[in-house]
C-alpha cells in the first residue's frame, strides 16, 4: 500500500532548534542553558492544591472557558496589577498554554490574504501559526545598538498596509532579554488608533521585570486594551512548564470570537490543575515575589560572565541572557552554539533561529531559570573559554 502525498500546511517548518540543542547537550553531558525551563521544582503548596482538587473529584470536563474561580483570580490580579477591569465571564479564557493561546487568536482574527507584522526575533511560533491562517507574516527586525534591542516603531509603521490586521508584540521579551516601557505603548498606540489593526501581545514572563522597572502590560494602555489580546502563561510564573496552563484577556467582542476557534481546538483545560491553580492564587505572593527571584539569578550569572570573554548585552526581563561572542569566535551562531555544547559542555540558542530571514549578529541566548548549583558549574565551565 502507498502512503498518499500530503501536500504540507508548514513546509519550512522542521525540528525546532530547542529540541536540536537539547538533544545535542544530552548527547555531550552539556549543562543545558539552551530550552528556557526551570531544572527546579514548582512550590509542593501547588502539587497539593491540584492533589486536593483531584481528591474532590474535579476530574471531569470543566466550563469551556475555565472554571469561575480561576477566571474571577485572573481578573482580579489583572486589575489590581494593571489597573484594567476585565470581565471574567465575558473576556477572560483559560488556555492549554500560552501557544495555544496564540494560535487561537491568530486563528480566529487572521483572514487570507491579511498581513501581521512581527517584530524579530521572536518565539517560533508566530510565524507558522499565522501561515496556518493563510496570513502573510511581515517582519520588522529589532534595532541592536549600545543599549541592545529596541523596536524601531517607525520602521513598524512603514509596514503597515491597507492589508495589516494585526501586530504581535512580546514583552518582556524572549530571546532578547528586553522590555516595552510607556513610550513603547504610546508609540504602538499612535499606530493602530483609528484603524482596524489588532494588538497580540504576549506577556508569558510578566512577572520577570527587573531593577524595580515596571511590567508595560498592553493591558494598561485604553487604546491598546480595547484591541488587543493579551497572554500569559502560569507555566512561567509557577514554574511548572509541562502543565500548558495559560489564559487569554481580551475584550467582549475579541473574546467571543476568541472562544469560537478555542472550544474546537481544545474545548478545555486540565481540570484539577485549574482548580490548584485558582486557589494557590489566593496569595499572590509567588508571583509577587517572582521579579527578586529571578534578578538574583540574573545578577549571579552575570557577575561572573563579567571577568569572561563574553560581552553582555541589556537583560531588563525574561529568564534569558543573550551575550556576543565576537571576542572568541568568528564562526555563525548555529555553528557557534553546537561548538560550545559539544567542546564547552554548556549549551545555549543561536539568537539567528529567532528569525524568519538568514540573520547573524554573533550573539547567542542563554536560560538563567536554574538552580544556582547549575548556574555555577556552567560559569565554570564558560570561564575557561
């Protein structure tokens, strides 16, 4: 019997380079500063709130757009954050993950033929989800300078086109460490007021904002809050990755629509981890406390990148550093990540994979989100470089 061609949906897509490197750094014994999750475990109150909910016997299909008690927390630490007042019936839906949560709003927004800008780099999914809409995907790269990345806003309004339905923002920002401030609402702002142009804007590292800076959630800007949906994820803020639980705030009308495409492509979320979820949320101080977590982390590994041949670049956000390597090598970033894994023990991503285009600036990303032992064996092994 022969198989029947199969005309593929995403034929530029193949094995992402997270999965390429951590395969590559089990392969080496490599510490694995690559694929940005935790090597911790989440807080046990957590695994005994989902434990518990399971026990009562919450393990049945759930409301399609999350159980109330999660939706009404969401809401309220929304407002008391952001000072934006959602409606946790109407526009607020739990997600399988922040990705899903992406998908679907791509999905249920993008037509044929419409245009979304994306800023690069930038995580790997925006691009083939908008594909699988049948949009077409247009790139504004992110400038690089003394500073490191900011986005060239001007150069994102040059984009825009009769035919732009959406632009997709990410803060903090993943891989570059960065962040949006005010002006960057204002200026986004300026852009899409008085025209049909939706906001996504994905804030899964929203409680990683460092230095006492301020997270500039789209949610707290009204011109950009009445058009835009809004991301985030608790496997980042709980540090519990393989759970996918993620939500999407977005207006009534945006949320309806929303819900339409989610109820075919999940229809539900895990249940008892809801249900954990909602009542670990009763005290907010994980989350809280999440910025002084993580900058500790982050100033640990960078002391000591400092003495190293590695050159630094701006981390206001996210659990990643990314660092140029001029002064080491000349090789491109694929082949400069694959060398450190294999000969250095220590693997990290090209930040090249976060673009659509061939685009080399000698830089690659490393995660910080490890045990400090971790971080340490790491920096030992980078400082002999």
């Amino acid at each position: 019997m022969t198989t029947p061609d199969l005309q593929s949906r995403l034929p530029a897509v193949g094995t992402t380079i997270f999965t390429l490197m951590s395969a590559l750094a089990n392969q080496h014994g490599a510490v694995n500063l690559g694929q940005g999750f935790p090597d911790f475990d989440c807080d046990p109150r957590l695994v005994d709130a989902v434990a518990a909910a399971m026990r009562a016997g919450h393990n049945q299909y759930p409301f399609m757009t999350g159980i109330q008690p999660l939706r009404d927390a969401i809401a309220a630490k929304i407002a008391a954050l952001y000072g934006h007042a959602y409606d946790a019936n109407s526009e607020i839906t739990v997600t399988a993950g922040a990705t899903q949560g992406i998908i679907t709003a791509i999905l249920c927004a993008v037509h044929p033929g419409d245009e979304v800008i994306v800023i690069e780099p930038c995580y790997d999914s925006y691009q083939p989800s908008i594909a699988l809409a049948g949009g077409v995907p247009v790139p504004v790269s992110m400038r690089l300078g003394a500073n490191g990345y900011s986005v060239p806003w001007d150069e994102v309004a040059a984009a825009v086109t009769p035919r732009t339905r959406m632009i997709v923002v990410n803060t903090p920002h993943n891989p570059t460490g960065s962040i949006l401030r005010r002006a960057d609402l204002d200026a986004l702002a300026a852009i899409v007021a008085d025209t049909r142009i939706l906001v996504l804007s994905d804030e899964v590292y929203e409680h990683m904002v460092y230095d006492g800076q301020e997270h500039a959630s789209v949610s707290r800007h009204p011109v950009l809050a009445e058009r835009a949906f809004v991301v985030s994820s608790f496997g980042k803020t709980y540090h519990t990755t393989g759970w996918k639980i993620g939500y999407v705030a977005a207006p009534k009308a945006l949320s309806a629509e929303f819900r339409k495409v989610h109820q075919y492509n999940v229809f539900s979320v895990n249940t008892p981890m809801q249900h954990g979820i909602a009542a670990y949320m009763a005290d907010p101080a994980p989350y809280l406390e999440l910025p002084a977590f993580y900058q500790k982390k982050r100033d640990l590994f960078r002391d000591a990148l400092a003495d190293t041949r590695f050159t630094l670049l701006p981390a206001d956000g996210t659990y990643f550093q990314c660092v140029r390597y001029d002064a080491i090598s000349d090789l491109p970033e694929a082949e400069f990540a694959q060398w450190l894994t294999s000969e250095v023990k220590v693997a990290a991503i090209p930040v090249s994979a976060f673009y659509s285009r061939p685009t080399e600036s000698g830089i690659v990303r490393f995660c910080f989100a490890k045990k400090d032992e971790t971080l340490n064996l790491a920096l030992e092994r980078l400082a002999k470089i």
